[in-house]
C-alpha cells in the first residue's frame, strides 16, 4: 500500500514538474515580441539598452534561444519511461542536448552573469549557476561514455535541477508580483533560492535513496556471513 502510494505522488509530482516546465517555456517564448527587436521598456531589458548592443547581444540572443530548448530536451531526457521506450533517442536527444548546455546555455549565462539587474552578488549566483550546470552535464556526459548509468542519471537529474532553476525563478517572480510583494532584496534572494534549494532537496533525496539500498542489501549480507561462517 506504502509503495502504491509512493508511486502515485512520484507519477503526480512527475506530470506538475512537467505542467511547470512546459508553461514557463511557454512564457519565455511568448515574452519573444519583447526581444526581436528588443524593447527596452520591457522588464527584462529595461536600464540594458547602453551596453545591449556592445558585448550583452549576442550572449542573450542565444540564452533566450537555447534555455527554452535545454528545459524541453531535460524534460524528455529525465523521463525513464522515454529512456526505456526510445533508447536511441535518448542517446541522440542526449547529444544534442549536451552540445546545447556546454556551447550555448552555460556560456551565455556566464557572460549575463556579469550584468546581473539584481547587482553582483546576483551575478556570482548565476556565475555559480553556469558554472555548476556545465560541469554537472560535462560529469553526466562522461559517466555514460563510462557506460555507468546509475551514476550517469545522477548527474543528470543534478543538471536538470539547475536548469529547472528558470522555471523556479519564474514562480517566485510571479508569486511576488500576485502578493504585491516586492522589495529589492527579494530580488536577489530569488537568484540564490531559485537554484541552492532545488540541488539541496535532490541530493537530500539521492542520499536517502543510497541508505534505502545500503539497508535492504545488509539483511542479504548477513546472511552470506552466516552461512559461510557455518560452512567453516
């Protein structure tokens, strides 16, 4: 019964995240009418238009390109029933994927970084981000070369937590502006929470998932102990 249960808040869980996901890029591609070409009375680029066009550009033109497409490919390749169904297009998905997030997502990100609205604590935040989200798709990429897919899935499920981040940030922002609810400082907290509490609560959940098998292995093995204690 305990099982059954679990299973059904994992299945609900699994369909919001997705619900979540698909909204906020759906968002994102519609604030598109403020960018092409950009409208700096917009929120996003409002106070961006005397550094826009020197270095800041070509940086957002392929975040705001790449993200949306990062969230939907991270989406498919989490999913186990995808990876179990459509095992080559995992793999294909997978490639293209990690091109996506190590020449496009993370280095564009790192370089917005720097203009950060929210000042520079909220740009070593999304330094950090860019950073922690090329080197967790850079581990992923390396253990399934390794043909180590348990470790593989971990480090991608980490990758997927950091760019879900977008979607995090975007519930935040929203739910301040429906509460009518919004200090400056907000902002900035918004850029830490958005990412160090997601990671947080995966790894609480990947360690409690390690213990689980650590114990349902011990019984096993005390019995091997036995038994070949018995044997002598």
């Amino acid at each position: 019964m305990k099982q059954n249960s679990l299973s059904r808040f994992t299945r609900v869980l699994v369909i919001l995240t997705s619900v979540l996901v698909l909204k906020v890029t759906g968002m994102i591609l519609a604030e598109y009418r403020f960018y092409f070409p950009p409208d700096f009375n917009s929120n996003f680029l409002r106070g961006r238009e005397g550094y826009f066009f020197d270095s800041y550009q070509w940086p957002f033109w392929l975040h705001i390109l790449s993200g949306p497409l990062s969230l939907i490919l991270g989406l498919l390749l989490v999913s186990s029933r995808f990876r179990l169904r459509f095992p080559k297009w995992h793999q294909r998905l997978g490639r293209i994927q990690a091109m996506n997030v190590l020449f496009f997502v993370a280095p564009s990100g790192f370089w917005m970084a720097f203009y950060a609205a929210a000042g520079p604590l909220a740009g070593l935040s999304f330094g950090l981000l860019s950073l922690l989200t090329a080197t967790t798709m850079a581990m992923g990429w390396r253990r399934a070369v390794q043909r180590r897919f348990a470790d593989h899935r971990r480090w991608m499920l980490r990758n997927f937590t950091l760019l879900w981040s977008a979607v995090v940030l975007r519930l935040i922002g929203g739910f301040a502006t429906w509460m009518e609810f919004g200090p400056d400082w907000l902002n900035l907290l918004a850029t830490w929470v958005c990412w160090v509490l997601p990671v947080l609560f995966l790894e609480a959940q990947l360690r409690i998932r390690t213990l689980k098998r650590v114990a349902h292995s011990l019984p096993a093995a005390d019995g091997m102990v036995r038994l070949n204690a018995s044997q002598l």
